[in-house]
C-alpha cells in the first residue's frame, strides 16, 4: 500500500536577518520535504516567505513545525511560523499561470484605502486575483495585479468598466494580457 505524502502550506514572518532561506530550506530537507512553491518578499524590513510542500507521509505538521520554531536562537529575531495542511485537490493541481490571466496595474496618489478599493473594484467584477505587489514612490502608490479573467464574460465591457472605475477613482488602471506583459517585459539574453 502507498501512502500518499502530506503536504503542508507554511508560512513564515520574521524581522529580516541573512540565512532565513537557507536555514528554513534546510530544515525542510531534512525532514525529506520538497518544496514545489515558493514567494518571498522583504517588507519595510520584515520577511515574508509562503510556501508549499511536500513531506512523507509519516511527517505531520507537528513535526513540520517543530523543526522551524528549532531555527528560532537567541539573539535573532524569532520566526512567525504556521504550517497548515494542503493535501486538497488545489494544492496538487499544475502550477503556472492560467490562460486567462492578465496583469493589472493602478497607480495614483497615495491614500489611505488604496488596495482595498482596487481589490474591491475585482471582486464585483468575478476577477480573481493571483498575485498583488505594491510599492510607494514619491507619492505616488503603484499596485500590480496578477489576475485571472476565466469568470469574466465580456472582457470588452470589463475593459470598459474599468476605465470608468480609473477616471471616477483618478487612478491610472491597464489591463494586458499576461503573455504580451511577460513579453514585452522579459530581459532578452
């Protein structure tokens, strides 16, 4: 009988400090773990890491756990961790990015709401969002949208509620397709 392996989503947050990766990917190793996601990010000086895993089937997440909150010394800033169990259909599925996907960006002056009303402006309008970045600069707070459009029925109309939304909100907002970002924004070797 085969025992199919667990696998875990964890999540890490710490002040920065050099080696979080190394020793959070080692600590995963050692426990026979391959990680199959990963997204980083270093936020105004705090690490972020979320990631997706698999672990044989006779390691639980208390185990999982254990080991990480182990890399936690003294005289470091100590790791945020949670790992939670991923072993639904969504967790196994192939990676990538799916063919409706489109890559919003919005950008205006900065204020209190931003995010939320971008966000909120997505999901009345069936889009999912996959991925989100922002960043401030000089005033001006810039959000960058990895979306999929697969619920979206009329992308014409969507395109057309969009610039409405834009010009009401006096945000800047482009919708493009994934592939012609990914391709008009690749560094060519």
């Amino acid at each position: 009988m085969t025992h199919q392996p667990n696998q875990f989503a964890i999540s890490i947050m710490s002040r920065d400090r050099i080696g979080i990766i190394a020793e959070v990917s080692g600590a995963i190793s050692e426990l026979e773990g391959d990680i199959a996601d990963l997204r980083q990010s270093v936020l105004r000086g705090y690490f972020t890491m979320i990631l997706l895993a698999s672990f044989p089937a006779a390691v639980a997440a208390e185990q999982v756990t254990q080991r990480l909150t182990a890399l936690s010394v003294e005289g470091k800033p100590a790791l945020d961790i949670a790992v939670r169990p991923a072993n639904d259909a969504a967790a196994s599925g192939a990676p990538g990015v799916p063919d409706n996907a489109y890559v919003l960006t919005a950008s205006g002056p900065d204020r209190i709401g931003f995010v939320a009303t971008v966000s909120s402006f997505c999901a009345q309008n069936a889009i999912n969002i996959l991925d989100l970045s922002t960043a401030v600069d000089d005033g001006t707070y810039i959000m960058m949208l990895l979306v999929d459009l697969s619920r979206c029925n009329d992308l014409g109309a969507l395109r057309d509620k969009l610039n409405a939304f834009g010009q009401e909100m006096g945000l800047s907002v482009v919708l493009q397709h994934y592939d012609i970002f990914r391709a008009t924004n690749e560094i060519k070797k």
